[in-house]
C-alpha cells in the first residue's frame, strides 16, 4: 500500500502508540520506525504529539521528547492538565486529537499519504476528509491485544490498516527493565 514516489508524513499520537505497543509487550525504537518509513516514500514531516506534565520537577517523557526533537521528528506539545476525580484520585488529561487533526489538514494538500499511530474512533472524521481531498490514510495500532487498540470505525474508514505487532521485528525493542538499585558499598570495617 505504499509507493516510494509518494509523499508521506507520519502524525504518531505518541500516548496511543505507547499504551498499543505496552499491550504487545514491546518497546517502540522511533530511530527504526523513522528509517522504516523513510524507505517506504518521501517522508515529508513525522509529527509526534503529547502532553507533558511540567509542574513536577521531572518529566519521565522529557528524554523521549528532547531525542525525537533533535532526532528529525516535529514536536507537538502541551501542558498536561491534573485534576482529581470525585473519587478523590489524581488524574491527568491531555488530549492532543485537535492538535493532530488539524496539523493533517494543513499538511494534506502537500502530501499523497498519512500515517495515523493511533486506534482513536475520534479520527475517522478527519480520515474520512483526508480521502475527500485525494490523501490516502494507514492506521498503525493493534487489533491483538485485549481488548484491541483500534476502534472498528476507524479500521473501517481507512484505506489501510496496519498491524503494529506486524513491525514488532522492523521498529521494537524489548521492553526496558528498570534499572536494579546499586549495591551498597562496604567500607573497610564491614568486610
């Protein structure tokens, strides 16, 4: 479904990729998803969309965000807003679906296909007026996991679905363990 003279951009909501590649068990290599898609077509723009909760002193997604900035890929950020449900528990928002729909309007008369990293139901609007103004539309997420990432909707809508556990071997990684606490050192005395 891809032709290599064609101009492609990638639109990666990066918390929806994220949570589908978590439920097969891998990590996501962005350098090797990039290449991969490179290979494919003329990659015009690769947009990575997500919120950031910046109030705490770290953000565990910051050296993820940094690399991607400094590694070719266009990022789209917002603060994340906290809140606490009526249950009393922390939560935190941050839907970037309107960032992302409207950055694929723009860019679609400049482009001849769109890859969404997404399985968001909330996006088959914006495919289905891609595919009115000529751009053909790939959906990357997952129908194997339970319950399956992609809402059936969009699967439907799309000119292509593709199977992210299918790109496993081409764009993943294991998983990372975290890191085991060091050893404490003895002093002399102790030994």
């Amino acid at each position: 479904m891809f032709y290599r003279d064609e101009k492609l951009a990638l639109f990666i909501d990066g918390s929806n990729l994220y949570a589908a590649a978590k439920s097969l068990g891998f990590d996501i290599d962005y350098k090797l998803l990039r290449q991969e898609f490179m290979r494919r077509g003329k990659m015009v723009r690769a947009f990575y969309y997500t919120a950031l909760l910046e109030n705490d002193e770290y953000s565990p997604i910051r050296p993820l965000v940094d690399w991607l900035h400094y590694n070719g890929f266009t990022m789209v950020t917002k603060p994340a807003k906290e809140f606490t449900d009526s249950m009393g528990r922390r939560k935190i928002k941050g839907n970037m679906d309107i960032e992302l729909a409207v950055d694929a309007m723009e860019l679609a008369p400049h482009v001849d296909h769109i890859v969404i990293f997404s399985g968001d139901g909330d996006f088959r609007p914006l495919i289905e007026s891609l595919q009115r103004r000529g751009v053909r539309v790939s959906i990357v997420s997952t129908i194997r996991s339970q319950p399956p990432m992609i809402a059936d909707e969009l699967r439907r809508q799309c000119d292509n679905f593709i199977e992210l556990d299918e790109l496993r071997d081409v764009i993943g990684r294991p998983p990372r363990e975290p890191r085991p606490a060091p050893a404490p050192e003895l002093s002399d005395e102790e030994e």
